[in-house]
C-alpha cells in the first residue's frame, strides 16, 4: 500500500481507465463524476465515490483531472471553497487543452499553493497503465519527480519534456497532428487499394517499413533543416512533388475516389514552392 492517496475527477472513458490503473497498483483512490452512475463500476472495483468535488479535493493529495476541457475544469476548481481544499496538494492536469491554457492554469495554481503538473495521454483509454504507455508532462520538475510513482501507475513512461507548462499541450496537439496525416494517408491509399482491388493486408505489409525508413529519414531531414532554417532541397525540389501529387490527383478523380485528400497536399506543396 502506497501512502499517496488519489482523486480523480472525471469518469469517461479516459477517466474511468485512470481510476482502474490506479486501482491495479493498489493505490486507495476517490473517484468524482457530475453524472454519479458513471461512477459505480469503480465502486464495485474498490474505488470510494465521492458525493461532491469538495469531498473529492478534500479526499486525497495528488487530483488527478480528466475532463473534456480547461474550462469545465475551471468552473469546478476554480472556486473559494475547492481553492481552500487544494492548498499544499497536486493538480494533475490530463484534458485536453492549448498551451496558454496549461500556461495560466499553473499561475493560477501557483498563486493559490497548489502543485500543478500538466499532461498530454498518447494512448486510447486501452492504453493506459501498460508499461510501454507514454504521457508527457509540463511544469514543475520536482513536483514531477515526488510523484513519478503515483504517475507510472498510468503510463509505464511518464516523460517530463519541459518546465514550461504549456509545452505537453504543445506535444500533444504536434503528435496528433502527425496521427492525424498518417491515419487519413493510410486509409486513403486503403481506398485506392479497394478500387485496384489490391488486398488491404498486402498494403499494410508495404507501408509498416516506411514507418522506419522513408518516414523516419523524411522526419530527420526536416529537423535539420528547420534547426539550420535551410530549406534547400537536396534529396526533390517541390516542384518534382508538384507534379507528382498532381499525377497521383488525376488517378484518384478517375477512379471516383474522394480527392480532398491529394488536393490538400498539392495545394500545401504550390504555395510552399
């Protein structure tokens, strides 16, 4: 039995997957939802209910928050009497939110005695407490070190990336972006397989090792030259991608697959050349 006792406020499907991760490392946890049915499968599973947010802060030392956004959190938080609650605890903040709102977030929390981390979830609610899980962390680094066992309870590989509070929002919104264009390029191509009929496992098979070769080395030559702001072509000019999107735009149109996809990146690729 650990001694650190744990809130969480917010039981989705994001929260409810933190409170059990927490549960299976034995850790004494209070668990707050505004809808309390939501709560119930965490009481069946050892996890004390509680009735209000008040009785939740006042629970435990480290809260633990998983809510839509900063501003639901905000309006639950952000009052005299959970402010009084909060004093000399730790706010761990997991919603999703901008950097200038993790930002203010800490000031408001530094101003009040709190301890105040902010994370960024790489992982589904499936994804949580597995070794290999990984969740960033922005803010205070000592704060972070005192509770880096209450947090590798939810992720196997909790990262502190910077002292800036913003900067997990910030991880989070550039990786998702990289999600985002890898998954809508994988199901596209998924569609021109379709309309080839090409099988969808050969396709995958093709596409795993560019994960770690032509992507990879995409994504380090991209680094260097935005490190050195030196982006002279030394591999295609734009104008060879240019044409090449175009080509591959008239094939999709041909065979009546969704363009939005391919017109994107022409247009990202004209303007940049």
């Amino acid at each position: 039995m650990t001694e650190k006792t744990v809130s969480v406020i917010g039981m989705g499907a994001m929260g409810s997957a933190l409170a059990r991760a927490f549960l299976a490392n034995k850790y004494p946890i209070t668990v707050w939802n505004r809808t309390a049915s939501k709560c119930i499968p965490l009481e069946q599973a050892g996890a004390t209910v509680a009735k209000s947010v008040v009785a939740a802060v006042e629970a435990s030392q480290v809260i633990v928050i998983s809510l839509l956004n900063y501003t639901i959190t905000n309006t639950l938080l952000q009052t005299p009497e959970i402010i009084d609650k909060l004093k000399g605890k730790v706010i761990v903040q997991l919603s999703t939110g901008t950097p200038q709102e993790a930002r203010e977030n800490e000031a408001w929390a530094n101003q009040h005695g709190i301890a105040y981390l902010d994370g960024a979830i790489l992982e589904y609610p499936t994804g949580i407490g597995k070794p290999e899980s990984v969740i960033f962390y922005a803010g205070s680094e000592a704060v972070f070190e005192e509770n880096k066992a209450v947090l590798q309870c939810l992720a196997g590989n909790p990262r502190f990336v910077s002292s800036d509070a913003g900067h997990a929002a910030t991880l989070d919104i550039s990786t998702i972006s990289v999600y985002y264009g890898a998954s809508l390029g994988f199901l596209h191509g998924a569609a021109v397989c379709d309309a080839e009929g090409l099988a969808i496992d050969k396709y995958r098979t093709a596409v795993m090792p560019l994960l770690s070769g032509l992507i990879t080395d995409t994504f380090q030559l991209s680094e260097q030259m935005i490190k050195q702001r030196n982006y002279t072509a030394t591999i295609a000019t734009l104008d060879v991608h240019v044409a090449g999107v175009g080509h591959l735009l008239e094939f999709v149109k041909a065979r009546g697959i969704d363009p939005t996809f391919f017109e994107c990146v022409l247009d990202f690729c004209k303007r940049a050349a």
